[in-house]
C-alpha cells in the first residue's frame, strides 16, 4: 500500500489507526492480524494496563481503540472515562470486546459514549466486521 506522497497521487488513504488495550496476548496477536488483513486497519498502539493506554493516547492520535474491561492493572472502563472527559468520544470509535459482558458494564459504556460493545466468547468477529465497516465508510 502506497504511503506519503505516493498514497495522495494515487488517492489510497492510508489505514485507519487503532489502538488495542487488551492484556491478553494471544487475543492481541489474532486481533492485530485480523485488522491488518483488511488493509483498511492497522492497529499502531498496544496497551495491557489502564495507565500505559491512557499514556499511549494522550501520546498519539487514534481513529479506533478496542477496549477489554478486565486489565493487568486498572479498568477498561479507567481508560473510556478518560476518553470520554477528554472530549475524544465519539470522534475516536470506541469498541469493548469483554469476558464481562454485564448490563452494568455495557450501561455504563453506553453512557461514556462507547458505540459497541461486544462478548468476547461469542462476538469475536464482530469487531472486525464493524471496524471494517468504519474503516470503508471513512475512506469512501
């Protein structure tokens, strides 16, 4: 995929940034490697806690994060208050793929702004598909 200057003369948009704050690796690794098949997603930040994903986003700029609840240290819902009090909701897409798909959990996303919210053990590929679809409609 052309990148820089090759990318504006032939009009490709270079993939869509997202940040993945998942403590777990194997579910790093297979999420980072179902996005980037896509060549409209690219996931440029890793985060396993609360405070390295708060770092990593007052750090650089993301179009999407994936957010699991549970962390090494810290919430999920840590990192989605922050997003949301630092006004980044709802031009960052925020998506929490979670073990802990409770009511309490997902009204609370709901109310920081978070536009999906899926069950990790049974809507896994969900977020790709969704993610796909933001990437596609951003870049049309």
């Amino acid at each position: 995929m052309p990148t820089g200057k090759a990318a504006a003369l032939t009009g490709s948009r270079l993939p869509l940034k997202v940040l993945l704050i998942e403590d777990s690796a194997v579910i790093r690794e297979s999420l980072s490697e179902a996005l980037g098949s896509t060549g409209m997603l690219q996931v440029t930040g890793v985060a396993e806690t609360a405070d390295e994903a708060v770092r990593t986003l007052k750090e650089d700029s993301f179009d999407a994060v994936i957010v699991d609840i549970q962390l090494r240290r810290g919430s999920g819902m840590d990192v989605l208050s922050y997003l949301h009090d630092a006004g980044m909701l709802p031009n960052v897409m925020a998506v929490v793929l979670t073990n802990y798909a409770l009511a309490t959990y997902r009204k609370r996303c709901q109310q920081l702004g978070v536009q999906y919210f899926f069950d990790k053990s049974l809507e896994f590929d969900r977020v790709i598909e969704v993610l796909d679809d933001f990437a596609s409609s951003r870049q049309a």
